[in-house]
C-alpha cells in the first residue's frame, strides 16, 4: 500500500470514530464536557499541528549556525563568476 | 548560533505559536472543564468561534496561495508572449 493509501486510510478510520461519536450514533452517553471537547477535535489537532510546525521553523531560524566566512567567500566568488560570464558575453 | 534579525525572527514565531497554541488549548480543552459562573469565561469568545475563526483563516489562505498561483502563471504567460 502505497504512503497515499495510509494516510488516507487512517484518516478515514480517524474521521467516522470522530463522527460516530459526535452525533451519538454509539449510544454511548458521553458526559457533557467530553461532547464539547469532542466536536472542535479536528479543528483543534489542525490548530496544533500549525503551531508545531510554525514553532520548530521558528526554532531552528534562531538556532541555525551561521557560517560567517563560508558566505564571505561564497558573495566573492558570486561576483567573480558574474565577471567572468559577462566578459564572456552572457547578459544578466 | 544565527545572529541579529535571524535569530530575533525565529524566536518571535516560537513565541507566537506558544502563545496561539496555550489560547487555543485552554479554550478547547480547559473550558468545558470550569464551571459556567467564573470570571475566566469573559477571556473568551463563545464557543463556535473555535471552529470558525482556524477555518475562515484556513480558507483564507488558500484563497492567497490560489491568488498568487494565478498571477505568476499570468506574469509567465505575458513573458512568453512578448518574447514570440
């Protein structure tokens, strides 16, 4: 199977526990603040895993190592590059 | 370690997540918990909003992704005209 097919597979299994419970198809009578958890699930799962995903970005552009000299040299041979290519005719 | 800007930028998202992802928490999952009397209940809107408000934002986005898709697919297609 392919990474397609379990994904959306699980999400399936995921959503109809998700609705079987919402609208009480079980018969189970859920306490009243577990219904209200219950139905903003999804919504609430998507909500944190943006912010997961928005926190790591944030933590490894703070955390990233900087490579001062490796730049330098790098911006030096950009330009010797470009002036060697524009020598040799081609436009930027 | 990054420096200056970067490292300003990347903590402020930590930051903001933190902060949507302890609001968030606490209106879905801490309220129901708390009686309907106390005082902590002014701090958030009513509930429905906690599915309408990620998914209107989430709509909007996609809106601004399909808006930009569009115009650089427009900007490709005036580039290649001028050049035939």
């Amino acid at each position: 199977m392919t990474k397609l097919a379990q994904w959306l597979w699980a999400l399936a299994l995921l959503g109809s526990a998700w609705a079987a419970l919402t609208m009480g198809a079980l018969g189970l009578e859920l306490p009243s603040p577990c219904r209200e958890i219950l139905w903003p699930l999804p919504a609430y799962l998507l909500v944190s895993a943006g912010c997961y995903a928005l926190g790591t970005v944030g933590y490894r552009v703070a955390t990233f190592h900087d490579c001062e000299d490796a730049a330098r040299e790098l911006q030096s041979q950009i330009q010797e590059a470009r002036a060697d290519l524009t020598r040799r005719g081609l436009r930027f | 370690m990054a420096t200056g800007t970067d490292q300003v930028v990347g903590l402020g998202l930590v930051a903001v997540s933190l902060i949507i992802f302890t609001y968030y928490t606490a209106w879905v999952i801490l309220l129901p918990f708390i009686d309907s009397e106390h005082v902590i209940h002014k701090f958030f809107l009513p509930r429905a909003y906690a599915v309408a408000i990620p998914l209107a934002a989430g709509l909007l986005l996609l809106l601004c992704v399909g808006l930009f898709i569009t115009y650089i697919m427009l900007k490709k297609q005036r580039v290649t005209k001028k050049a035939q």
